[in-house]
C-alpha cells in the first residue's frame, strides 16, 4: 500500500538513523518525508524499527497509509512527481 511517512525528530544523531532507515524503504521527497510502498508486513517491521530508533516522548513519525483513488487524488504544486513505481526489484 502507497505510504507516506514524515517525521520530527529533536536529536540530530536519531534523525540521521531514521533518514537512512527510510531510504531502505522508499523515496525521499522532501527533507523528512518519504513516499513508499509497503505491504501489511514490511510495514509493521518497519513500524517496530522506526520505535527502536526514536524517543517516543520528544519525536514524531506519522504514517499515512493511502489507496489507490487517494494515491490518485494527490496534487503536488511546482516540482516533484508521486513515486508510485517500486524502488527495489527482485530478480
């Protein structure tokens, strides 16, 4: 399911852990959101690795968990597209 991620994060050194966590899994497309693809699993492990990282009293990551018509509803304004085509291919 297309999902969009964005996150606050206070310490520098979690942020950057975060940031690469993320790029493991989708596209960033812009400085703390990322646009992925993520099945019920890869969500929920992603889920489970986003908390070992983050301290839950001072951060923030929000998962926004789109189908298909919303995916379609999507606007951006000046440049950037949505990234619905899959980042990693299995061969």
């Amino acid at each position: 399911m297309f999902t969009i991620i964005s996150y606050d994060i206070v310490s520098d050194k979690r942020r950057t852990k975060v940031m690469k966590l993320l790029k493991g899994y989708g596209t960033r497309v812009q400085y703390s959101v990322f646009e992925c693809t993520l099945d019920g699993p890869r969500f929920a492990a992603l889920g489970r690795k986003l908390l070992d990282l983050i301290d839950v009293n001072t951060d923030s990551v929000r998962c926004y968990r789109l189908d298909t018509a919303a995916v379609q509803r999507i606007t951006i304004h000046g440049i950037g597209r949505v990234t619905t085509e899959p980042t990693h291919y299995w061969v």
